[in-house]
C-alpha cells in the first residue's frame, strides 16, 4: 500500500461516480474494439481481459453509489 494520501476531489458523490461507471464502461467498449482488429490472438485475449476488469471497476462502484444513496 503506497503511503501517499490519495487524489483530492472537490466532489466525490453519486453523481461523479455514475459519471465514473459511464467511463469504465467506455473503456471497456473501447478494449473489445481493440481486440477485434488485432491480429495476435494473445494481445486480443489481453485486451478482452481488460476490459472485462474495466466492467468489474464498474460493477464495484455502482454498489459504492448503491450503498451512499
């Protein structure tokens, strides 16, 4: 765990955080187009991996907006 405080935010409320699952989703969307047009299957695989991470980051912080709701 790294010892620098993390980055400020002037607001961090549910509104922010809906906007923050709309970009995961966007990288994930983004990642699939990668992995559609690249010709190494192993690089396609990666790629397809990180966007599934980019859909978990998502999922977890839509529970975070579930629970300060």
């Amino acid at each position: 765990p790294s010892s620098e405080p993390p980055p400020f935010f002037e607001r961090l409320d549910a509104a922010f955080l809906r906007e923050l699952v709309q970009g995961e989703a966007g990288g994930d969307v983004l990642y699939h187009k990668w992995a559609s047009n690249e010709p190494n299957p192993d690089v396609a695989h990666l790629y397809r991996l990180n966007g599934k991470e980019e859909t978990g980051h998502g999922n977890r912080v839509s529970q975070v907006i579930a629970l300060i709701q």
